[in-house]
C-alpha cells in the first residue's frame, strides 16, 4: 500500500496496491511529481467503485477539487460504475471559484445522459444559462442528444436556435448531433436542410443523413443521399452501404436489398456482420429461400458465423420459411448460447404460433446449466404468444409465475396481459394491469393507451375506455379505431358515429378498419341508410377503397335488415371472390328471418367457397328450422365427408381472480357437479315460466 508520511495521514484512507505504487512515497515526493495528475492517473485506470471512493476521499484532503479536471474526472468516473447520485454530490459540492468551469458541467451533462436522465440534462441546461456558464461546442450536442431521446421536437428546435445565436451554426460537431436528433424525432426535412447548410462536413455527416432517412422508412431518400455522396466525391464506406441495405429491408423491397447487396460485393467493398445480417433479414420468404441458403455458406466461410445477431439472423430466416429442422440444428451449433439466443428460439416459435414448442424452449432455458434465467424478454414473449393465439387463461398464468420469480414487467408484458384479459373479459386483473401502468409510469405509452381502451371495451366498461382515450394526449388513428369499434360493439352508434365526426374534426385521417367498426355498428343497429351512405363516402370522399371486410358489412347490414336481394347482390357483384366473412353473413342473416328461399347453386357455391364448419352447421340449421329435415341431413353428411368437426362451445367466468372455463359436454369432477345440479333445477324451474 501507499502509506504518505504527512501528519494527517492517520485520518486518511488506503488505496489498494493494484491503483498505487507499491513502494513508499513521501508526501513532499507525491507534491513535486504534481499529486492531482496523480490522482488523475489513478482515476482513469479505476477498476472498482470502491477504488474510487477511496481516491475521492485523498482529492478532497488535498484539495483537489479545486482544480477543474479533477472533479470532472470524478464526475466521469462515478458516472462509468451508474453511480449517478455520487457523481451529483461531486458536481453539488463545488467550491465557488469552480462554479462558472463550462469543463465541469459538461461532465455532469454527459453523466446525465449516459445514465438516460434525459430530463435531469434539459434541467442542468437551463441552470447553465441562469447562473451564466458559457454552453460550448461540446455541451451543445449533449443537450441536443437528450431532446431526441425524449422524443421532443419542439426543445429540440429552442436548443438548436440557442446554438446558431450562441455562434455555432456552422460547428460541424454540433450540426452532426443536429441531424441525428432531427432523424430521430423523425424531421428529415428540417435534417435535410441543416445538412444543406453546413460548411464543412465529414464522412459521419453523410453516413447520418443516409442512416436517419433509413430509420424512417425511406429508402428513396436515402439512396438520393447515397448518390449524392458519390458525386460530391465522397467514397461510401461500409456504415454508408449497410444504412442504405437496412433502408430497403425496413421497407419491405427485399429484391433491390438483394440488389444493392451484389452491387456492394462487385465493389469490393469489405462485408461485415452487420450487413450481411441485414441481407439475411429480407430472405424470410420460400421464394428467395435458396438465395438465403447462399448467404449463409457466405457466412460460414467469411467467419462470421459466431456472431449473435448474424445467427439470430439466420434462425429467423430458416423459422418464417417454416424450415424448423434448419432452426434447431443452428441453435444446437451454438457454442455459447446465451439468453438472447434463447429469447430468439422463443420469439420464432411464437411468431409462427407454436404456443407449445415455444414455451418447452422456455422451460429449458429455465433449467439451463449456464445459470441462465428468463429475463423479462423471455417471459414477454411467451406471455405474449399465448395471449395473442387465444390460449389467454395460460397467458394469465404465466404472468403470475413471473411475478413469482420477481421478473419486474415491461410495456410488452403490460399490453400482452391486456390482450388476455380482453379476451376473457377479466375486467378485475384488466384494473389491476391498469394501476400497475400507472404507478409504473407507462400510461405515456400510446400502444399502452390503445389497448388499455381495448379491454375495457371488450370488458363492457365503456366509461373506463372513454376516460383513457381522452387522457391520451397524442392520439393515432388505433386510438380513435379503437373507441370507435368499442361503442359500435355495444350498440352506442350515435356515439360511435359522433367520435367519427371529431375524429375528422381533429385532423385525423380515417382507415379502413374505421369504416368495418363503422359499417359494423350500423348493421347490428339497423341503420341501413347511415351504413349506405358511410360505404358510398369511403371512396368518394376518403379515397379508401373497399375491401372484402366491407362488403362483408354490407351484406350483414342488407341481411339482418331483411334486405336479402340486395345483400345477394353485394355478394355477387363484389370484386373478386366472397370469402368466409360474406358467406357467413349472408347464412347467419338467412337463420335470423327463417330464409330457406336458395337456389341449389347458390347453396353449392356458399359451402364450396366457404368450406367451414360454423357455414355447413349453419345452414343445415335454417333447413331444420323450416322443416326441412331431408336437407339438413344432407348438409350435415357432407360437412362429415368434408372431416369437419364442430368445436365444443366454451364459457367462462371469473371468480376471486381466477378465471374457471366450461366446455360443452366435459365431465367436470368437484364442485363442479353441484354447479351443474344447480343449472338442472334453474332449468327446471324456468320452463314453466317460459311457457
């Protein structure tokens, strides 16, 4: 240990061996070789947070923090081991002579913002400019950084004015941070015309414009970028090549990925895993599946095989092209499987709706020897694949196990168990989700806001799911959807049809799943005119062309309104081929009004083009119904010729929090026999006063 002959040196603590010399120093020996580089030194090679402690207590006896780089290096330090706090004590115990050092809050901005205290940034800016610390090129771009990572356009703008009167308007450094910020909170425009301002730029400024246009959806931008790069005489470097690459992949044009991909190769330009992954990324489909198998002999030989994220890739690729022995045959070749290998296997499971296979993934992550455990990726994406393929009962209690292991959830995991108490119609543990969000602070969230409003519709609760969409302060188009398609579910119209008014009133553009929650609620409601009317304005005033859906609404409307010639004509003279939805509207409107009036061909093409069992059983119940017992029989033979089974009806019902399902003709054991005694003797007593 370093021991210092100084008379106070009792009251001091020891720093390890590892950090000092080992031999013994004199006090007068530490003072000439200057003692706070010393300190510096000591602090930039810190391995330990309790090191660290340790020198900051021997800064202050010898009065280090009166210098300007050593609480910075202090405030850097404490800020690399997350120890926040610590960091704001340094920067809060600042004698007076250092309080104007620009040097000092910078450092305390830059903590900030590596810890993601975005607003605790914007906050210290502020103090800045009121105590009158000049703000430099360098505070700017950490400023800037976290108004994009809070989203917020309009402070990123007031910080960007700030810069060009503070004399910054042509500091590329800040320009840069500028136009990542503008990418970010998606203003490519304002990004574009920064860009077009600056004096001077380097390859990070061209490989940002074409990254931001990438991030946002637009590759024509990007490549506009990528080509006026290579005429200002700039040479695209691999960062350049695999923005433009992931620009195209985001967009969906796999074909002018794979393209661009070979132009890059014939330019000899140096692959890298990154990009090479996002080439794998558009192969999910069968038809470019062997240019996938071709990649992915590339990336054996290349070496890059070992590469997480490249694997991931390639398990991707190989599960949405339903190549599962592929899947498993990667995954079992990895040497180090950790858990975002796991979480990867799970997620394609799920994404492909094998519930059982992803959670028998789970379980062996679970009992893994590597001491690996399901973090809450894991348990969002199991909880979420049994929720979203109708399996919400088990979805439920999976969350209850995770709570259990004290896996503390996140936004996914909040709107998946959402989704399963919608399903249900659990509206106790929906309210409960609910209080959880808002304690957590995820009522921000608009996926969050929009199925909060879900469930509570589908819950009967409708108050609940108005009071959520008016707190949501940035509604979409899901939001006003989702409100709308709530009072249209239960009969409101008039309310339905009057958020539609607002909707468009505010500026909102209409989708098509506005018009199906619209036609929707007239049909249920008898509102023929209004339903014809809206299904006229759809294209004519919205330019939104009817799809299948709508006619679909259509016929129901015409059906259930006793129209049956005009519901037969809007199936008939549809665009292309009725499908399911409008086969089963006309049937289930036939049954209601007791209509048995069908020609035989009609009757042919409705169970030929519609080959579903709820179809065949409907219509051999409107022959039953009218007496016509012979062709009832007749359907029904076909539907068992066909291989057709009904589905047992379920119900369910929640008590004390636990939800107890019931299925039509399951022997139940228990109470569950005096459940169904007591059924048998409200039967008994009901048909008296029935009759």
């Amino acid at each position: 240990m370093l021991h210092i002959s100084h008379s106070k040196s009792k009251h001091l603590l020891h720093i390890p061996n590892a950090l000092l010399s080992r031999h013994t120093v004199s006090y007068s020996q530490i003072k000439s070789n200057d003692i706070f580089d010393q300190f510096d030194h000591l602090l930039r090679n810190c391995s330990k947070a309790k090191q660290s402690k340790q020198i900051h207590a021997q800064i202050i006896h010898f009065g280090g923090l009166s210098t300007v780089f050593l609480p910075s290096r202090l405030i850097s330090t404490y800020s690399n081991f997350n120890l926040l706090t610590d960091a704001k004590n340094v920067f809060n115990t600042l004698p007076n002579e250092r309080i104007y050092d620009t040097i000092i809050w910078n450092s305390m901005l830059r903590a900030n913002v590596t810890n993601n205290e975005c607003k605790e940034t914007v906050n210290l800016y502020t103090r800045m400019q009121k105590v009158g610390v000049f703000v430099d090129e360098f505070s700017f771009p950490l400023v800037i950084k976290a108004c994009a990572m809070m989203g917020n356009v309009k402070l990123c703008a007031l910080v960007h004015c700030h810069s060009i009167l503070s004399g910054f308007k042509d500091n590329m450094y800040v320009a840069n941070e500028l136009l990542v910020a503008y990418g970010k909170v998606g203003r490519m425009g304002v990004a574009r015309q920064v860009f077009d301002e600056m004096l001077v730029r380097n390859l990070v400024s061209w490989n940002t414009m074409v990254s931001g246009f990438s991030s946002n959806c637009d590759c024509e931008g990007a490549f506009e970028m990528f080509r006026r790069m290579e005429r200002d005489g700039w040479e695209p470097n691999i960062v350049t090549w695999t923005s433009l690459l992931s620009s195209y992949s985001r967009c969906g044009r796999r074909w002018e990925t794979l393209r661009l991909y070979n132009v890059m190769r014939n330019k000899f330009v140096s692959v890298t895993a990154e990009s090479i992954s996002v080439v794998v990324s558009v192969c999910k489909d069968s038809d470019v599946l062997n240019k996938g198998r071709e990649i992915h002999g590339y990336v054996v030989t290349a070496g890059f095989e070992d590469y997480s994220f490249t694997k991931n890739a390639l398990l991707c690729m190989y599960g949405k092209c339903a190549e599962f022995q592929s899947v498993e045959k990667l995954f079992a070749e990895i040497k180090i499987k950790n858990v975002v290998s796991w979480n990867a296997l799970i997620s394609l499971y799920v994404q492909v709706g094998l519930c059982d296979e992803a959670f028998t993934t789970f379980l062996k992550l679970e009992k893994s020897e590597k001491h690996l455990a399901p973090n809450v990726i894991s348990w969002s994406a199991i909880i979420n694949g049994f929720a979203a393929n109708g399996r919400s009962a088990e979805s439920l209690d999976l969350f209850r196990k995770m709570q259990r292991a004290k896996v503390r959830p996140n936004v996914v995991t909040v709107t998946s168990l959402l989704l399963a108490c919608a399903d249900l119609s659990t509206v106790v543990i929906g309210k409960e989700t609910h209080g959880y969000i808002v304690r957590n602070a995820m009522d921000d969230y608009l996926l969050v806001g929009n199925r909060l409003i879900d469930m509570y519709a589908k819950c009967g609760s409708l108050k609940d799911a108005h009071i959520v969409f008016k707190n949501i302060k940035n509604k979409d188009v899901c939001s006003w959807n989702t409100i709308i398609g709530g009072y249209g579910m239960l009969g409101n119209v008039d309310i339905a049809l009057n958020i539609f008014k607002q909707m468009i009133d505010n500026g909102c553009n209409p989708d098509g799943v506005t018009f199906v929650s619209l036609l929707s609620a007239c049909s249920h409601t008898g509102l023929v005119d209004e339903g014809r009317k809206l299904f006229n304005e759809m294209k004519r005033k919205f330019g939104i062309e009817p799809e299948i859906e709508h006619y679909a609404c259509m016929v129901d409307l015409f059906g259930r309104a006793g129209l049956f010639q005009e519901a037969s004509e809007v199936a008939k003279n549809m665009p292309g081929e009725p499908n399911v939805c409008v086969w089963g509207a006309l049937l289930n409107s036939s049954r209601m009004h007791r209509n048995v009036d069908w020609d035989q061909e009609l009757v042919s093409k409705i169970l030929d083009a519609s080959p579903a069992t709820g179809n065949y059983m409907l219509m051999s119940n409107i022959y039953a119904e009218s007496g016509q017992w012979e062709d009832s029989a007749k359907v029904r033979v076909s539907a068992r010729a066909r291989g057709l089974t009904k589905t047992p009806g379920q119900s369910w019902i929640e008590v004390n929090k636990k939800v107890h399902m019931f299925t039509a003709g399951e022997f139940v054991e228990g109470e569950m026999k005096e459940v169904h005694k007591l059924l048998k003797i409200l039967s008994f007593e009901l048909k008296p006063a029935i009759t």
